[in-house]
C-alpha cells in the first residue's frame, strides 16, 4: 500500500512543475521498490514510497510530455484549413451563437479535439458530421491568483485548439457509433424535457439532472447554489453516479433474495449490476470527467470486494484513488477529484473502528458532522468562503434531490409519461423555494492561507473527526484555527500593491494600502468570476472606494455584482447619468479632490466638468496615486484630446512610476506627448487575448518602445502585480506561477 500511496503523491506532483522531466529517469527510480526488500522493515517503508512517487511522476510526466506535443503548431496559428468533424456532447449556446465539441476525424498535427464557435447559424446537432472551413487557434484563457482557472480545465479535458467555421459547412452523414447514439438520446431527452415544461427555471434544473446540460440554469440559481454549499447536487458527480449505484444495488438484492441466481455469487452480480446502472448513468450525462473518475472508482471498488481478499476499507479507498489516477492522470487538476474521495474518506473515518456501530440517527449526524468539517479546508482553500448555512441546506438539499428529484427524473426519461415531469418540476419548485431562502444567510469568507496552514488545518479536520476522545479533538480545533485566523500581510505605511487583473477585454485594478482597498473599474459582467474570488482570497471584506471610470459594459460591467457583495463606503463615476441605476450614492470624479490613506495619496485629475466630446470615454476618471516608493496613473479610456489637456493643465506634475495604458493601448490614445510627460518606467496594457478590436495597436506599441517603456499586457502575462515598495517591482502571474501546461510570454519590453 505504501507503493499506491507514493504513486498518488507522484501523479499529483505533477501539476505544479513549471517545466516536465525526463520520464526515463523518473521510471528508474522505481526499482527502488524491489530493492527495499532487504532493508530492515524500520526504513523499508520510506524506500517503498519514494519508489511510488518516482513511479507516479514518470506516468504523470509521460502523459503530459504527450499532450504538450499535441498542442496546435505555430505554422497553424491562425491559419483556415478544411476538417471533417463530428460533433461530440451538445450545443452550448452563448452570447454570440453556440459552442460545441468536436472531433476531428483525421487528426491535424495531431490535433483530435476542437473547441468550435458557431456564429450563425442553428447550431449543429451531437453525433452529426460536417466538413467545414475552420480557422484554428491555441486555446487560451485568463491567468489570474485566484478564481476559476479556466486553462488547466481545458489542459485536464485534452482539448488544445479551438475553432472559428468560415463559409459554409457541408453536412455529411451523421455518425453512427454509439457515442454519437447516446449524444441523440441525451438530445432527444432535453428537447422533450423542454418541450414539456418550456424555458423555466425548473426545466433546466431537470435537464441538468438528466443529462448533464447546465448551460440553462441562470447567474442568479448558480449564485444561490454557491451562497450554501449546493453546487455539488447540480453537476452530476460522485454523488448522483453512487446514488444511482446504490438504488441499483438495492433493487437487485430485494430481487435475488426472492430469486437467488442459479450459478455465481450473488455479491458478484450485485456489484456488477450497481457497476452497469453507473455506466448507464454516466454515459446518460455525457461520459464527463466527474461520472468518469466516479464510475473508475465504483469499478475499482466492484472488482476489490468480489476478489474476496481481506482489505481494509482504507486500502479499498487508496486503490481506487491509485486507479482513477492510473486510467487518468489528469484528474488531480479537478478539485472534484480530492472532494469526492476526502468525502468517502471523512465518512469512513467517522465508522471505521469503532467497537459498536452508532444507532442509525447517530450515525447519520455523525456523517453529517464529518461531511461538514472535512469541508471546510477545501471550500477555503479553493473559494475562500464558507457558506455557514451549508449544513443545513445539505441535510435538507441530498436527500432531496437523490432521493427524490433524481430518480423521479431519470424515470421520466425512461417512460414518456408527462406527469412524471411535472411532478419532477414541483419538487423542483420546492428545492428552489428552499435554497432561495437559504441563500440569504451570511458566509464566512476567509483569505486562502499558505499551503503549510492548509495542510495543517486538514490534519486538524481529520483528528476533530477521528474517534479519538475529546482530548484528540482539542488538538484538531487548535490545528484548525490558525488556519482559520490567516491574515494576509498587507502593505506597510507610505506603501501600496495593485494588480492589474486579467479580465480579457477590460480593465479592472485593485489596490491596496496599508489598511485600506480601492478598486478601480470591474471589467465586463461575466469579470465579475475573476473580481471577487482575487478580492476574497486576499482577504477583502469592504471597499473603501470603488471608481467607475465610465459607462461602458467592459469597465462597469460587473459593478451590480460587486456591489451586491461587498460594502463599500464610497463610489466615485466619471459619467454621473449612468450610476443612478447602481442604487447606491456616489460622487463624480472631478479634477483636484483628493485624499489620503496610510500614507498614500489619491487624486482625480479628470474628466473636468466643463468638457464636451461624443461617447463616454472621454469623461473617464483618471486617478493618479502615489506613495514614498512610486506612482500609478489610471487612465481609463480616455483618447489622445484628453491627454493634450491632461498635459496642458498638469505638465511634468503627471509623471509616474507605472501607467496602465489608455483605451487598452488602442491607436487613438497614448500620443507621445503624452508618454514624454508621463515618463513611465512600466507600461501595463489590460485587453483580450487576440481580441476583435486589434487591442494594442502596434503603432501605440511603438511608442512605447521608442521610450524605452518596458511594456507588460495581460494577455500575454496575465495579472500584472505591482508593489510599490524599494524598490518598485513589475511581474506577471505567467512568469510569477509558471507551470507546464501554461501558456507564457514574455514581455514586450
């Protein structure tokens, strides 16, 4: 067992190496394992698990080393070529038209997978085949601290390009292999669930549950599910893979007790039988990564009791773990991974050892109480929240929802008969009136501490749970609190730190003093996933100034969301007419007001009362901030007329340490005149990968370089930190965090 152990270390390993060793050597490492046998069995153990290790990061290295090479070559960049695809799961739709997945049937440079954008059109049925002029792309996301990291889920699926159809595609015969045949039933089962019960809220839900669509349930149910701890029941994961396992598994041994099976084990059969309900059900939701680790981990299990060896629950449970990683190494990027196996984990801990099993009450608080605190470490260390209604609305929600939404709606996708719908739909209602309720509760948000305190506060989760006595779980409390109790540093006097975040087309900065936090612009609404998570896993409980510099969707996009989340005391607007819809009060950013936090002083420099221009960029606020150790001028989108008057009323006095670029480097700002005044040591452009509007014009680049103006572009780098400390330092989180499966660039300096 120490062997899987070191495997499962190894494979995890991994995930944070910049850059990928020879597997070779990792796999001579392994005959380690062999050569401990003549050791004294004190020290063998050790031996045994580096073995392990050695052995998981070679398998773990070889499968990424081949990946990397099936990335989309440069000479294909950008490039239209002719593919025969066929459509794999179903048509996403999304704010410009619809996105799908395909399989290339002869792969291209390896290529086998595209992530293909549909911009007119209906969208292209799963299992139908095309032909079809695609210009390629590398798949490319946002790289930001924290939040959802959108390039390693993409990384961990295999899907390397992605794709734009130019002309007209020509529709071939549809696939007739069974993957295609299931990707039908899965459509002809949400059209009907859609046909019955049409668009509402409860539709989607059912379809969700049925077969795996989740694009139709809407920002706001997304954002109750997260506010109390429910967003696991939604997706079909472990949870509803087992449930329909163990409905299975029930059945079958009510019948064999009235009819037992004339040849073989009647353990054998029932195994085998919750095994194929849990394919039948995967397959049913898409054959997705979360039912496929769960349904490896179930046959892993299958297999293990009906071999009739004398294994510890505990030793079932690290054979499963070694297998799911072995069939797909990829795995440990997906936080679902480490929740559903410390979920079985915690609940086996809390009944394995014990001299007397626990009444059936007890036991199921006890497992309640295990769920509850194993949970806490995950939710902090990924999402820095902790929603304290969450055991409550779980004890109401699973039973719910597995027991009764669940079943109900896979029996309605076997028998046709509408009532089942609707009744589905009723309970659904109630579910939704539920958590609705629940989601007014508070949530304790918490910032993400080091990995030292993470991991000592789940060895404190394990013995707060552990049947070790009141003495063991005073210990675990006290391993747990300085977790809980993390305080990032922050800035010291006369000092700040901003971050330029990686919101793709917009800008959105955030800094911070000594005690106090600003931000400046959101981003675009859908920023409002990058905002909050990097507010929150710092440790940002209010803001004490949020700048609107203009109203325009990719700079106050998100304010509604970071409003309704976090207080803030003041609200500064560059166009007054557009913040009423806000709710909240707010003063217009005017040149000459000023003030100070920690040392640091704030001033607004535009838009000046008495400008007249068409559009709202020119009414952006510049703020320009400056501490003992450097400066920043924010700038917003204002264009080459606003930089003249800038210069004219403020000459040298807007000289500063870092400009963030205006208009996103776009050619009708960042003049020369402007740049001579501004004399900036670093240039920070915010703008989309390869985005439509040509975002930073290559002229306005030349301006800089001429300047001798190092340039950082948060598409290339990502989130550029800034601290203004001695001496003032630039980086990217690309370069700050680089891993093997990132893209990164360097700067264009």
């Amino acid at each position: 067992m120490d062997l899987v152990i070191g495997f499962v270390a190894g494979v995890t390993l991994c995930v944070w190496l910049a850059e990928l060793p020879d597997w070779h050597w990792l796999l001579a490492g392994g005959l380690l394992a062999p050569a401990a046998r003549w050791l004294p069995a004190r020290t063998r153990w050790v031996f045994v698990v580096t073995a392990g290790v050695s052995l998981g990061l070679a398998w773990a290295v070889f499968h990424a080393g081949q990946r990397l090479a099936l990335r989309l070559p440069a000479a294909l960049d950008g490039q239209t070529v002719p593919l025969v695809l066929t459509v794999r799961d179903l048509p996403v739709r999304t704010e410009r038209g619809f996105r799908l997945l395909a399989q290339v049937e002869t792969p291209l440079a390896g290529i086998a997978w595209v992530r293909l954008h549909l911009t007119r059109g209906e969208p292209w049925p799963a299992g139908s085949r095309w032909r079809a002029q695609v210009r390629l792309r590398p798949v490319r996301a946002s790289a930001n601290p924290h939040g959802f990291d959108a390039e390693a889920w993409l990384w961990a699926q295999g899907i390397q390009a992605s794709g734009q159809v130019v002309g007209q595609p020509q529709r071939l015969a549809d696939a007739g292999d069974w993957l295609a045949q299931v990707d039908r039933l899965r459509a002809r089962i949400a059209g009907r669930i859609g046909k019955v019960l049409g668009t509402t809220r409860e539709a989607a839900l059912i379809t969700a549950l049925t077969v795996g669509m989740q694009q139709g349930i809407g920002r706001e149910e997304w954002q109750w599910f997260a506010r109390t701890g429910v967003t696991h029941l939604v997706s079909i994961s472990g949870l509803h893979v087992g449930m329909v396992a163990g409905l299975a598994v029930l059945a079958l041994r009510a019948l064999f007790r009235r009819w037992p099976p004339r040849w073989g084990a009647p353990r054998a059969w029932i195994a085998m039988g919750g095994l194929a309900a849990a394919g039948a059900y995967s397959l049913l939701a898409g054959w997705s990564v979360p039912t496929r680790r769960t349904f490896f981990m179930l046959a892993v299990a299958c297999l293990l009791l009906c071999w009739r060896r004398a294994l510890s629950p505990f030793h079932i449970w690290w054979l499963a773990l070694g297998s799911v990683l072995l069939l797909d190494p990829f795995a440990v990027y997906f936080p679902g991974l480490w929740l559903s196996f410390g979920l079985v984990a915690a609940l086996m801990l809390v009944s394995v050892g014990r001299r007397r099993a626990p009444k059936h009450w007890r036991g199921w608080l006890a497992g309640q109480w295990a769920a509850s605190v194993m949970s806490v470490v995950p939710l902090i260390g990924f999402f820095a929240a902790l929603p304290l209604i969450s055991p409550l609305a779980n004890l109401i929600a699973i039973p719910w929802i597995s027991a009764l939404v669940s079943p109900l709606c896979l029996l309605a996708a076997a028998v046709p008969v509408d009532a089942l719908l609707h009744l589905a739909d009723w309970l659904c209602r109630g579910f939704y009136l539920f958590i609705a309720g629940c989601a007014a509760a508070p949530i304790w948000f918490a910032p993400i501490p080091p990995w030292p305190l993470l991991a000592l506060g789940l060895l404190g989760s394990l013995w707060l749970i552990a049947p070790l006595g009141w003495a063991g779980r005073l210990l675990g409390a006290a391993l747990l609190l300085p977790m809980l109790w993390y305080a990032p540093p922050r800035p010291r006097e006369g000092a700040f730190r901003a971050m330029v975040l990686d919101v793709g087309q917009g800008l959105s900065v955030w800094l911070s003093t000594a005690r106090h936090d600003l931000l400046y612009d959101t981003g675009l609404p859908a920023a409002e996933a990058v905002v909050l998570p990097n507010l929150l896993a710092a440790g940002v409980r209010r803001l004490d100034a949020l700048v609107l510099s203009h109203h325009d969707a990719d700079h106050d996009g998100a304010a509604p969301a970071i409003i309704r989340a976090l207080p803030v005391a003041t609200l500064w607007v560059g166009q007054a007419d557009s913040a009423h819809a806000l709710g909240v009060a707010f003063r217009p950013c005017r040149p000459g007001r000023r003030w100070q936090w920690d040392g640091v002083r704030f001033e607004m420099l535009w838009p000046d009362a008495a400008w007249r221009e068409p559009g709202n960029n020119a009414y952006s606020c510049v703020l320009r901030v400056s501490g003992e150790y450097g400066s920043l001028l924010l700038t917003g989108d204002i264009s080459q007329n606003e930089e003249a008057a800038l210069v004219a009323r403020y000459g040298r006095a807007l000289a500063s340490t870092v400009l963030v670029a205006p208009h996103h480097g776009s050619r009708s700002s960042s003049s020369p005149v402007f740049l001579r005044m501004v004399a900036p040591r670093w240039g920070v452009v915010s703008a989309g990968w390869r985005n439509r509007y040509g975002h930073p014009h290559e002229r306005v680049l030349g301006h800089y370089r001429a300047m001798g103006i190092t340039l950082l572009r948060t598409d290339r780098q990502g989130a550029i930190m800034l601290d203004f400390t001695a001496p003032p330092r630039v980086t990217g989180y690309r370069q700050v965090a680089p891993r093997h499966w990132r893209p990164g660039s360097a700067s264009d300096g």
